[in-house]
C-alpha cells in the first residue's frame, strides 16, 4: 500500500506574495492531491487484480504473492516465507541477488523513484533461479526439525521440479571453486591418453544436460505447502486440547442433576473453557510464554464480538485461534532457526 503512496510535495502551490488568491491556490492544491490519491489507489486496484489473474493462471510467482495478499496462510506464512528467502539469498549471495538486477534492488524502494529512471533500459529478468544444491541445503536448515520421511519427499520434489535454465545466469560469484590444493597437484602439461579424454569430454557432456536448477517461487510453493501441512496439524491438536478441556469443565452437580443423557451432550458443546483450562493450553502450544499474554489472550476471546456472533460469549477453539493468529502469536512462536549470513564465504 505504501509503495503506491506518490509524493506531494511537488504538487503544493505556494505563494506567500498572493495573499488574495490564497484559496483560489487552496483548492487547487486539494485537487491535486485528490488526483494523485485516486492514481495511486488505481495503482493498487491494478496491482491487486493483476497477481489475482496470475495466480489463476499458475504463475509461481503470483501464486505466492496472492497467498500473502489474501493472508491465507497468516502471520506466520509470511514470516515464514520471508525466513526462506532470507536463508536462500544468504546462501545463494550474488549469484542469486544479481537475477534481480540493480533498479530492483536499489532503486524499488518506492514509486517516485521511478520518476528518475529510464523504465524501458532496467533489465527485469522473468525467471529467478536457485541452484538446486542451495535450494535442497536451505531445505534442510529450514526444516531441520522435520521428519526424516517427510524431508526426503520435500528434497524429491525439489529434483522433480529441477530444470536447464532458458536464460543466461550471472554466476562470478557461486559455489566455491576447486580448493588450491587440488589446483596446486595438477599437471601443467596434459599427459591424459586420447581414449580417457573423449571419457571425460562425453562426462562433461552429461554434466551440462543435467537439470542444475529451479524456480525460487516453486521452491517457495513447496515450503509453503510443508507449513500449511503444519498448520493444519496444529488447528486439529488445538481443536481437541479444547475438546478435552471442555469436558473437564462439568461440574459434579451438573451431572448430579442432570436426568438423561441428552442434557449431558449438550451441557458443553459449544466447546468453551474456563481460564484454568486456558491457560494450560497456552502452555502447551506456546513455549514460556508470560502469564500476561494468557490473561489477555483469553480475554480477548471471550470479549471479542468480530468472532463471537451468538449473544452467549463463549471461549472456543475457533475463537483462539483466529485471535492468537491475528495477534501474531503463531508466528512468534515458529522457532525457526538461526540465520547463516553468508556463511560459505566467511569460511
């Protein structure tokens, strides 16, 4: 929203001489500011409808900016794509930041900029690409907590998703190169028979067939789609800790006093808890978190009429769990794991 947000400051007229003609120039700096927020909210709309029609056309791409944009996942979808990438960026370092190209980098920080660069010369690449062996050891940094099972389908797919890039790649700065030692015990002179260098000649061949990266936004759709598998996992425990919970809450003399079964169901089926119930729950999902939080928590969901709609106020699983994702908290408790800043050049 931001982005689109065009500067005012050239379109104030000022004349401090003309004091007779002050709101002659006072209505039309109103209308020039009416018209530059009507262009950037047409920006927006385009913009908007745009990744919409990409991702129903399968574009990677504008399949994960629509999923952040209609904030299917949450919080902590976007705090988690946004982990991948800095993981990614930090192991791929130029050979990745380069795809981007520099107005991109540097100059995309808003849309006056664009005021001062030439459009048609900045070369946007359509394809971003990773190599495969960054893409498969960013996996396992990210999911380092994941089954082993589970990481080998992952790191599968990531190879049935490898292809030959269609586009020249920037690598000067990549994987590292051959160590000085290796370089140091090879032959000036080449002593190699005919027959072992057309062996290797056909090798190399091979080598340069073989699929050696992938789309970043495809990768992106694999870890998101190990996240959603998460939170699904996490909504069903969630829902039957309050299940549970709920049933704890009779009392001796509700069920003293109930006569038949049939009271007994529906004693509680709205599924609410009371705060003792509450608060364990909260221990068990978010690891020390302050008591604070738990007695806010709570008290948001029991007063919060955007998700309690009946007039009886109620503490459920649906409620908790649409308040503790709009207050971020599933992705505050992610525990993801340390960032590896350009690790393989610090070595």
């Amino acid at each position: 929203y931001s982005w689109f947000d065009r500067s005012i400051s050239n379109l104030i007229i000022y004349n401090p001489v003309d004091v007779n003609n002050q709101e002659t120039l006072l209505s039309k700096n109103d209308n020039n500011i009416s018209k530059s927020m009507i262009l950037s909210d047409e920006d927006r709309w385009g913009l908007y409808y745009g990744i919409r029609t990409l991702s129903r056309e399968n574009d990677p791409e504008g399949i994960i900016l629509w999923s952040l944009l209609d904030e299917y996942y949450g919080d902590d979808g976007l705090a988690f794509i946004l982990h991948c990438l800095s993981v990614v960026l930090s192991l791929s370092g130029l050979e990745l930041f380069n795809q981007f190209g520099y107005d991109v980098m540097y100059n995309n920080s808003n849309i006056n900029v664009f005021n001062h660069i030439d459009i048609s010369t900045s070369k946007i690449n359509r394809y971003i690409w990773i190599d495969v062996s960054i893409a498969k050891e960013a996996t396992r940094l990210i999911l380092v907590k994941a089954l082993q099972s589970h990481l080998a389908e992952v790191i599968d797919a990531i190879d049935a998703f490898t292809v030959i890039p269609n586009e020249n790649i920037d690598i000067s700065i990549s994987r590292p190169m051959t160590s000085n030692t290796e370089l140091s015990t090879r032959p000036s002179t080449s002593t190699t028979p005919l027959n072992e260098l057309n062996n290797n000649t056909s090798n190399n061949n091979d080598i340069d067939n073989k699929p050696t990266h992938i789309n970043i936004y495809l990768w992106l759709r694999l870890m998101l789609q190990q996240l959603h598998a998460e939170q699904i996992q996490r909504s069903a425990a969630v829902k039957l800790m309050f299940e549970t919970a709920s049933i704890g809450t009779l009392l001796p003399s509700d069920i003293s006093t109930s006569d038949d079964n049939t009271s007994l169901n529906h004693l509680n089926s709205d599924g609410h808890i009371e705060y003792p119930q509450f608060q364990s729950i909260c221990r068990s999902i978010f690891t020390n978190i302050p008591i604070v939080d738990i007695t806010t928590l709570y008290t948001q969901c029991y007063s919060n009429k955007n998700y309690n709609k009946n007039t009886k106020r109620k503490v459920n699983a649906d409620v908790f769990l649409k308040v503790a994702c709009s207050n971020g908290l599933f992705a505050r408790y992610l525990k993801l794991s340390n960032l590896p800043i350009y690790s393989r050049y610090n070595e």
